[in-house]
C-alpha cells in the first residue's frame, strides 16, 4: 500500500536539525518511520533538494512531486493543513490532516477553500476541540479524532523525584506572557528570589536589552527555541509548567510536560481542557490565582510531589505513537 505524507515544509528527513524541527514537521517524520516499518510504502513529501530513500520511507522534494505525478500512485493522501495536492492525484483517498483552525476566511485567502469542497477529503483532526470548532460548510467526506502522539525522545523517560525550584514557559505565542511575568516579578520572586522561571519557545529579540535585564534581575530566562534534548533536559529537573491554554488545538507541550513528571498550571481553555484533570493539573481562573498556585507546587512535600510525577508519568503513555498507530491503520484499512 503506497501512502503520501504532503507536509510542504522546508526540511528532510536527514537534517540535523530534526530534533529541533517544528511539532507538524516531527509528527509527520515519526509517524511516517514508525508505519515504514509495517506493510506500507511510505512517501513523504517536503520542500528538500533531492530524493531521500530509507527502506520503504522515501523523502520526495515537492517540486519532483507535483512535476512527476504521472509516475506515482497512493491509495491514501495525508496532507497537513493544505488541499491543493489532492488536486494532482484523483484517485487517492484524501485524508486533509487540520493541526489549526481553519476558518472559511483563511481558506479563501489562501486558496484552501475549493480543493476541499471539488475533492472527496476526509479530515483527521488532532482534538475534538478542533472538530467542533472547524465548520461544517466544508462537509468532509468524514470526521476522524486522532490525537498526537508523544515524540520518542519524550517517549523514553524516567522521571526524576528531586526537583529544583524551576518553572516552564513553552508556548510560541506571547499571549499572556507579559500578565505572567508581571505576576512573577511582582508576586513570585518577591517572596521567594530563588525560584527561576525559564521561557522557550519565543524569539528572544522580542525584548529589548532594557527588558531581557529586568527579567534576568528576577530570575526569568528567555531560551528561544531550543532542541527537544534540551527541553527534556529542563522540564525533568523543574517543578511545574504554565500552560495557559489559549489557542491551543491539542498542546503537545501539555503531554511532553507530563512525561517528564510536570504537572501544568492552566486556565483549563481551548484543547487543553482535553488533557487535564485534578491529578496533573492546577486550575486557575484568574492570572490572581497564578502565584498562589507556584507556591502550592513549591510547597509540596516529597510524597505529594512523587504522587503528581507519577500520574503525569502515567498519564502520557496514553499518548505514546504505539498507542496511536492503530487508530491510523483503522483509517488507512477502513
């Protein structure tokens, strides 16, 4: 069974930079290695330079792709987030896989909207979150839940019990980052000046040299985007991660922190309200209730410390890429 993986993306399957890739980028790469592995011929198509070929996994440039159609044939199309290739090839079963919103607007604007509607597409979302937000005017042929599924490098962990004072900041997005900060600097470090809050995942040129000095002086470190290594190695020793929970289609930050034994502080919004419950989560309604929450993580003692480290440990194996595999055999089968 030949099966395209579309993920228009500048990267291959061979980069260096793989652990740092992107969280659309990594899951199409692991999910088309770990079904290269069965009895499937696995094509995934990106903007790379030249034919990458490894056992039944081959990295088509898309530029060859769309050139050469006439030489390829799949029974199954997965595209992230983008239906113009389900033009090229009529007789596939089209599988639209939506990581983000995708309102009617947008869809216009970026010449999304016909391809869906003039092609037989099925859409694979990543939350039911998602599902219920995505219009129906698109009317997909079917609508299919399969969450995302952990990458192997936090798929193989052992959570440590003894922590250090830290805490994680991980979304991409600004959104309220400046009200947290405001609390930490005005609530937080206040009170106790050894706790540290470490900040991934926003450009650190964001801030001015006036701004980045101010938030050293209260133990907040901007780290930019850093190796998923890298990550793992902060969230094992830290004691909790702000989660706020805008915006968020699934939050595989979410599942990557508890793997590591880190339970989310959160307003519970959007898809992360999907993930949380009273054992790996603190629920807060306000930014007020923020600091009030640290201090509760701070405060724990060993047993309920290792109590939380172990459910959010247990919690994620859930989402494990053997757990999900079968869900996509079903659609691949059905």
């Amino acid at each position: 069974m030949n099966i395209l993986f579309y993920c228009p993306f500048n990267f291959n399957i061979k980069s260096s930079k793989l652990k740092s890739l992107g969280g659309i980028e990594s899951l199409n790469v692991e999910l088309s290695k770990f079904l290269s592995k069965s009895n499937y011929k696995i094509f995934l198509a990106t903007y790379c330079k030249k034919i990458i070929k490894r056992k039944n996994l081959v990295n088509l440039p898309v530029d060859f792709l769309l050139k050469n159609k006439s030489r390829f044939e799949f029974k199954n199309i997965i595209s992230s987030n983008d239906p113009t290739i389900f033009n090229h090839f009529k007789n596939s079963q089209n599988f639209l896989w939506l990581h983000n919103k995708l309102p009617i607007e947008k869809a216009l604007r970026k010449k999304k909207f016909f391809p869906i509607i003039t092609n037989k597409v099925s859409a694979i979302f990543v939350s039911d979150y998602l599902s219920k937000k995505t219009t129906n005017i698109y009317n997909f042929k079917k609508k299919i839940v399969i969450p995302n599924f952990l990458d192997p490098i936090f798929s193989k962990t052992k959570p440590l019990i003894n922590r250090k004072p830290y805490f994680i900041w991980s979304v991409q997005r600004k959104k309220g980052l400046k009200e947290t900060i405001n609390i930490w600097i005005k609530k937080v470090y206040r009170i106790n000046p050894n706790i540290k809050l470490f900040i991934f995942g926003i450009d650190k040129n964001s801030f001015n040299k006036r701004e980045t000095k101010i938030l050293l002086n209260h133990n907040i470190f901007l780290k930019g985007r850093v190796s998923k290594n890298k990550l793992k190695r902060y969230y094992s020793v830290s004691m909790g991660m702000i989660c706020l929970g805008y915006d968020e289609t699934f939050c595989i930050n979410a599942i990557e922190a508890f793997s590591c034994g880190l339970p989310l502080i959160t307003f519970g919004l959007t898809a992360v309200n999907e993930l949380i419950d009273n054992r790996n989560s603190f629920k807060i309604n306000n930014f007020e209730e923020l600091d009030k929450k640290i201090f509760e993580i701070l405060d724990m003692n060993k047993f309920q410390r290792k109590h939380y480290i172990d459910y959010c440990y247990s919690f994620s194996k859930r989402y494990q890429i053997q757990k999900i595999i079968p869900l996509w055999k079903s659609v691949f089968n059905s």
